[in-house]
C-alpha cells in the first residue's frame, strides 16, 4: 500500500522486472527510468523514462538533473549487476543523503580481481589466485598454483567465460576463448585455485554494518570444465555449528569489502581446508531465488533493498516455509523439446514453473556452449518427503521431453554459454 508521506523521486538504473517498480510505488514515490534503450514494456510501470549511454555517467547525470530540474532524487537504485557501480555513483553525486552502497563497496564486489585481495588482506578465505593479461602468463600461474585452476574475467557475470581446466593444453584453449569474446569490461582476468566441494549460495542483508544472513542454499552445479547450475535445496544440509561459522565469515567478508546499507547474494565453497569465498555479487540473486528466500526467511529481498536505500525501516517478516528446491531445466541431449501447459496451484507457497522455450524449439545439452539452463521449477512443503512429491507432480504434469530429430541443426543466433541466473 502507497505510503501517503512519502513523497519524492527515485531514480531507477536498467530495470526489468515489474516489482522492481511496484516496491519504488508502493512507498509513495515516483520512478524514473534510465536505459541505454528503455523497453517499452516498462514505461507503463514507470512515471518517467530516459534513454541515455549509461558507459558516458556524465550524459547520465546531467539527464537526471534535466528531468528533475530543481529537486534532488530520493534514492538512485539498480538492481543489475554491471550497473551497480553508476548506481554508487550517482546516488553519491546527486542524493542528498545518500545511502546504501558505496562506490568503494561497488568496486570491491564487481571487480574479484578487488574482491580476492582486499579479502586476502583482511586474512579471510578465497582461493589462491592472480591477475594475468596474456596466455604465457595464465601458464606460468597456473603451473605454480596447480592444476586444476578456474580461469574467469574479472566483473563478468551468469558464469560467462568461466572454464576449469585440467591441463596446460585445456588452459591455453580456455585463454585464446576468453581474450576473443572478452565477456567482462576490466583488462586482465583471473586464473585461480579450484576448491573442490560442497557450493552454497548464501542471501544477506546488512543494516548499517550489522549483517545478517536470510538464507543458504546448498547449490548444484555440472562437474568441471563447465559451471551449469542445476538447482538448490533449502535446508543446505550445514551443521548449526556450520551456519555459525558461515555466519561469522559473511560478516567478516561483508565488513571487510565495506557494504553497508544493503543485499548481497555470494558464493560459498566448502573445501578439504573448509568455507572459501568465490563470489560475492551486491545484488539479489538471478532466477526465482529472490522468491526462494522470501519463502524461507520471510524477507522479501527487492523491498528490503529499496527501503536500505531510501532509509526507510524494513518491513515486518512475513510467513516461511521449511522445505525448497530449485530445480533447473536442463537437457542431456540436443532436439525438440516438448510439453505440456502448467497451471500452477494458487497461492503463496505454489509451485514456480517456467520454461524459457516454446514447444517445439530445439535445444542442446547442458555443457553446450549454446545450451544450458531453459528455465527453472521452484517447488515448497512442509515436509522433505512433501517436497518430493510436489516436485514430481510438477514434472508428471509438465511432460516436458526431447524428441531426436535427424539432421537437427540449432539455432545459433545467440550463445547461452554455461549461462547462470545467479
């Protein structure tokens, strides 16, 4: 319900989705959207729309300014990754009391190049790893940390030019892929220790500096070379004792890379040597697992977001439920892929289905490069042995299947390599 105090603009970098708006609204402000291109299946949902070059901030802020003549914006939000850090910067240039992430935060979480050392210099777990700029130096790293490594770009995002490689041959291959498609927009890349183990993806919110944890999914994800996630279970299955540890290390982590104010959705690897960082991302989680969250903690992580921004105090927790899975839709092999209408039972713990696909569309296996994730089940219950069930009664009800097809040929307009929602 609109807040009749409130009263003021927020300007919103690169939105989306429609609740993203909604929340901004439904506190009592007006939106302003800034895109490169503004969709125009957003402008209903927004009281005014600028399209400006978002890589020129100053052509940015002198658009805001023009459109809000005298006044300053309540709050500058975005809730997309390589947005984040012209969102700190303007927020600091032209809210009057800005809140939420800082520019500094913004960086040490977008550029793991930053976010590996600062935490390494706060003695803190991340994998051993460097910073290279051409294969000969990618080789020499690797052969001193040791096979396997993980070469990655430095602020990519959705797992995009990230390879585990065995070997100095796979190595090679890997760098010569990364250096022609550049995924990421810093120079250089990393080539880092693989941790082999348990994954989790741990949801945060921090108010001021204290943080608190909402939830952690243990994560599933295809072997080495390629990183495909394959879903999430809640609960992850850690010890209390775990869960207490993983807290601590989260506050540390958080504290030490200067969030305050705000959300953050970060990797967590459990290796023979225990908890490693492998990515922390100042932003909700992609997919439905903002939704996830918000049936186990009750937090609802877009609204929670946008109140740290605007300084306003979070809302009461909502109800929760025990038992979640996330289970991504994934093929191990190529053809047509078929099924069926999915009316999903109504209400706030009913199933989440979506297929990215229509019936009828050809698809490719998950390690493909032009494969991987075409859509997610989100199931809930009370009982571990209710979340079974319900998870195969929405399979059963979806009938989704394959049929070969000789001489199938793919589309390969747009590559979905190894792509992640988180």
């Amino acid at each position: 319900m609109t807040d009749p105090s409130n009263t003021g603009t927020v300007v919103v970098i690169g939105g989306r989705s429609e609740r993203e708006f909604n929340v901004v609204r439904d506190l009592g402000y007006r939106v302003v959207l800034v895109d490169e291109q503004v969709p125009w299946h957003c402008m209903p949902w927004v009281d005014a729309h600028l399209d400006v070059d978002l890589d020129d901030w100053n052509a940015v802020a002198d658009a805001i300014r023009a459109e809000l003549g005298d006044t300053v914006p309540a709050a500058v939000i975005s809730h997309t990754e390589p947005r984040l850090p012209l969102m700190a910067h303007l927020s600091g240039l032209l809210v009057a009391a800005p809140r939420g992430l800082g520019e500094a935060a913004a960086a040490n979480c977008r550029d793991k190049w930053r976010t590996r050392t600062v935490l390494t210099e706060a003695g803190l777990p991340v994998p051993r790893f460097a910073l290279v700029t051409t294969t000969e130096e990618a080789v020499t790293v690797a052969a001193d940390i040791g096979y396997p490594v993980v070469v990655k770009p430095r602020d990519g995002a959705g797992a995009f030019g990230v390879r585990c490689c065995l070997s100095e041959a796979e190595l090679r291959t890997a760098v010569v892929a990364l250096l022609d498609s550049r995924p990421g927009s810093l120079e250089g890349f990393l080539v880092e220790e693989y941790v082999d183990g348990e994954e989790y993806a741990v949801q945060t919110v921090t108010r001021g500096t204290e943080t608190s944890v909402l939830s952690v999914f243990r994560q599933r994800m295809t072997p080495p070379p390629v990183f495909v996630e394959l879903g999430y279970e809640h609960p992850s299955g850690l010890t209390e004792a775990d869960h207490d540890e993983l807290d601590k290390l989260m506050r540390d982590t958080l504290d030490a890379l200067g969030l305050e104010d705000w959300i953050s959705h970060t990797q967590i690897r459990r290796g023979p040597d225990g908890f490693r960082v492998i990515e922390v991302n100042a932003r909700r989680p992609g997919g439905r697992l903002v939704e996830m969250t918000t049936a186990v903690s009750g937090v609802d992580l877009t609204e929670a977001v946008t109140r740290q921004a605007l300084g306003l105090p979070q809302a009461a927790s909502g109800p929760t439920v025990p038992y979640a899975r996330y289970a991504s839709i994934v093929f191990d092999e190529a053809g047509t892929v078929l099924y069926d209408d999915y009316v999903p039972t109504p209400g706030p713990f009913g199933p989440i289905v979506e297929v990215e696909i229509a019936p009828g569309e050809t698809v490719q296996p998950k390690e493909h490069a032009n494969g991987g994730v075409y859509g997610r089940i989100v199931v809930y219950g009370e009982t571990a042995e209710e979340l079974d069930r319900t998870h195969r009664s929405v399979r059963d009800a979806l009938n989704l299947q394959v049929v070969l097809t000789d001489g199938l040929v793919p589309a390969a307009s747009d590559s979905r390599e190894f792509k992640s929602c988180c």
